[in-house]
C-alpha cells in the first residue's frame, strides 16, 4: 500500500522520463508480487476440473441437506464442487479471512465443542474427547446432515503442496469414526457421514471400485496413507 502511495505520488513529476517510469511500474509490480508470496496467496492452488465421486453422490441427494466439508478450509476447490452437489456448505469464500466468514459462523467456530473437534480431528490437532452433547445437537439443527471428509489432501504425493504437512489418513479417518459413527458412503475420493441417522444420498455405500483405495495403499506402503 504504501509504495503504491509512492507510486501515485511521484508519478507525475516523472513525466519527462518515459524510462523512469516504467521502472517504477516495474518496482511496483516486483513488490506487489513478493508481498502475495509472502502472504502464501500465490501460486494459486490448481484442481482437477473432475469431479470427484464423493461430490457425484452428493448430488443424488434431492432434499439438499447442508454439509459439512473436511478438511475445514483446505482450498476453494469445494466450492467449484458445489456447483455440481448444490448443497449449503460450512464455510466462508475465503475460511480463514474474517471479512467473507459470517460473523456467527466464527462463533461456532470457536465456541461449539463439536464443530471445532471435527475441524481440529480433521488435521490431528485434537481427541475430540470434549465434545458437549448439545453442541452436536446445534449443529444438526441448522440442518446440517451431511459430514464429508475429502481424502485428495491426504494424499502422498498431494494435490495441494502449498499445505502444511499432513497427519497420515487413517489416523484421521480412526479419530473421525470415534465421534461420527460408521460411514454411511465411502469411495477413493471421500467419505459421507450421517451422525444424526440416515443413510447413503446415492442408495449404496461400497461402489465398484476403480483403483486401489486409501486404505488399501495404508496397508500397503507406510510412506502414504
């Protein structure tokens, strides 16, 4: 901001030396580009333009309950997947930026033991052994159904390298299922649970599959989950 200031300032006095400004637009833009590195907004994260499976069942759910996505926050990948599932989502356009987070969501954040255990649970930060029953409960009676655990941020090599380190899968997959239950629907992309009762949004929970899963290379390989 303030070398913009700069720029403005100075840039009529530099009238008569054509070359002297352009290096100034020079030095505006070399900086503007080392603060977005600096702030890790760039570069920007890439996704497949596919669709995962997850998200594909999701869609078969007519009533369009409100989900709850995991990992919180990890890109903006989930909301080109709401294009598809067209379901409410928890989460703001930017999560971690109070601006585009509503003002009770932060709270809820921060204050409901279950929503916060599912958000630490999903990047090994917590037990989840705090969790008030009543808390569960708020969440479901904003009508929330769904809670959906996306398994490409596990993977080994991951799709989303600009990401701190993450715990490997099925320790998150184990602490998820302490407080959510069974699944209701898992494939190679992700799991769906329904912790208020219900059952798959697309009538099965084990379709064919088409490569190795998670869980199998978890067996398999202690170097990826």
């Amino acid at each position: 901001v303030g070398l913009a200031v700069l720029s403005a300032a100075t840039w009529d006095r530099l009238g008569s030396w054509p070359r002297s400004r352009l290096a100034l637009i020079g030095l505006a833009a070399g900086w503007w580009l080392v603060d977005l590195k600096i702030a890790t907004l760039v570069p920007m994260p890439a996704w497949s333009a596919a669709v995962p499976d997850v998200y594909k069942c999701l869609a078969k759910d007519v009533d369009k309950d409100p989900v709850f996505e995991l990992p919180y926050g990890y890109s903006q990948a989930h909301l080109y997947y709401q294009t598809v599932h067209e379901h409410p989502i928890f989460g703001g356009m930017i999560e971690d930026n109070k601006i585009f987070t509503p003002e009770k969501q932060q709270i809820m954040r921060l204050e409901n033991t279950f929503v916060k255990a599912l958000i630490d649970l999903a990047d090994a930060k917590s037990s989840g052994r705090d969790i008030r029953d009543p808390d569960k409960a708020a969440l479901h009676d904003l009508g929330y159904k769904w809670i959906v655990l996306d398994k490409l941020p596990y993977q080994n090599p991951s799709p989303f390298p600009e990401l701190r380190p993450r715990t490997h899968f099925q320790e998150v997959r184990q602490a998820l299922e302490g407080i959510l239950g069974e699944p209701v629907y898992e494939d190679d992309s992700g799991i769906i649970w329904a912790p208020w009762g219900g059952t798959s949004p697309c009538g099965t929970t084990r379709p064919e599959r088409k490569g190795p899963s998670l869980r199998h290379r978890a067996r398999t390989n202690t170097t990826s989950p």
